[in-house]
C-alpha cells in the first residue's frame, strides 16, 4: 500500500493540472441522463486517471462517476471521482476537486483528495493517519456554538429533502453556519482538517465520500451514516467529522 501513495499523488496532481487547462476555456457541457450536468473537463481527467491507474495494477477494478461500476466484483477497487464540484467548475466558482480511493471489499484503505487551485493534496492510509501536502491533520475541536458544519443534497431524492431538510432545521439554530458550497469530497477534506466542524449529506453518489470518509476517521473523527452505521457503498446519508459533534448529531439532529 505504502509504495501505491506517492504514485496516486502524482496522478491526482497530474489530473488536477489537466483540469486547469480547461479552467479558462469554453466547456463542452452536457446533461445527464438522471440529473447534473457533465463537461469534457470530467471525461478528460477520467480518462487519464483510469490510464494511469490501470499502469499501476490492471488486476484492480474501478467505480468512476462518469463511466460507472466497472470493479467485476473485484476485491480491490479504485473509486473516482474526477471532478467533484462539476457544476462549479463550469460557472468558474472556485470550489472542486479531484478524489482518488482504494477499497477493499468496500472498505476504503488509500484516500486522496485534490485542490488543484490551491494545491492541497489530502492523503489518508488506513490504519496510519492523514496528511495535507505533508502534515500532519486533526478534526476540529471547537464548541457547538462555534461549529460552521457543510451540507450537501443529491439532485434526485425520494422524499424530497432539500433546504427543507428537517436535519438542517435542527441543526442549524445551534452552529454559526451551515454551507452548502458544492463539492462534497472537498467538504469531507475540510472536515478531516479542521476547516469545518463536520460535513453531513443525503444520497451523494460512493465516489464523492470514498476518499474523504477515510480521511476523517484517520484525523481522528468519525464517519458514519445518519443512524451511526458503518458507511459501504450503498450508503444513504453520511456524518462525518468531530467525535463531540457527531455525538451530537446523533442525538439531536435526526428525527
């Protein structure tokens, strides 16, 4: 595992450089099929990260946003996410990023995350801590009062939850903000290194919380979904951040 590390960095900032190429460009953008938009930048990053990866270990399957479960019930999975925070990244609002993980039988063990504008590279081993280009990154330990926690909503919901969520309305009366800024993976990044407090979110898709999941709990918080159940790929919600404000979360926030 130790020697894939430097070698997914350098495929992470390697795609993260290919994505500022197309940053000042026109984008070829199109609509999914469900809901969301797709641009040429995602297809491209991809398609190289899959390259690269693919050097790496061809015996290793893959679940990407874009091209979908490829992992042929392997027990070892790369799951991608190539562009998290498309819609920003198309508007040119400074907010997305790159997530690369490995799991295995579900279970990620290698997570890396990218921001590519301000070259944070967040690095989590399982069993063996999490860095951001470097150093050494610890959840956030600040009081409810000053808590500023992220959320995040999925496009398609079967009960309709949206600003109405009753999970916001519960919390937010007790934190200094709540931010929807529009990349979940970046949001569990900033959660693992004490930017936010903790990031919560409804039926995002496994490759935006992958990475950023195992980048918390080896940051020493905790990741789990609403009801406090180990997270797996058919995941319904996630919490993830400080011990004392998932406590909380659990506690207070769900009804």
């Amino acid at each position: 595992m130790q020697k894939l590390v430097p070698q997914v960095e350098k495929i992470a900032r390697a795609a993260g450089d290919l994505l500022l190429e197309y940053w000042h460009k026109p984008l070829q953008i199109e609509q999914k099929l469900q809901a969301g938009i797709v641009t040429n930048a995602d297809k491209a990053s991809e398609e190289f990260i899959v390259t690269e990866l693919q050097k790496l270990d061809s015996t290793i399957g893959f679940w990407a946003e874009e091209r979908g479960n490829l992992s042929n019930n392997s027990q070892w999975c790369w799951v991608i996410d190539p562009l998290d925070g498309t819609t920003n990244f198309a508007y040119k609002i400074s907010y997305f990023c790159i997530s690369i993980a490995l799991t295995c039988e579900g279970v990620p063990q290698l997570g890396v995350i990218y921001n590519p504008l301000t070259k944070e590279l967040f690095v989590a081993q399982k069993e063996a801590g999490a860095l951001c280009n470097g150093k050494k990154i610890t959840v956030a330990q600040r009081a409810l009062a000053d808590s500023v926690v992220a959320a995040s909503f999925p496009y398609i919901d079967e009960h309709n939850y949206g600003w109405c969520d009753p999970v916001i309305v519960n919390i937010w009366p007790h934190v200094t903000e709540v931010r929807y800024v529009g990349s979940a993976a970046l949001d569990l990044a900033y959660a693992a290194s004490g930017v936010f407090d903790a990031a919560f979110f409804r039926r995002v898709g496994w490759w935006d919380i992958a990475a950023g999941m195992l980048l918390v709990q080896e940051a020493g918080g905790i990741a789990t979904d609403y009801a406090g159940v180990t997270l797996m790929p058919d995941y319904r919600s996630i919490i993830a951040g400080a011990s004392s404000f998932v406590s909380w979360f659990y506690q207070n926030a769900v009804q």
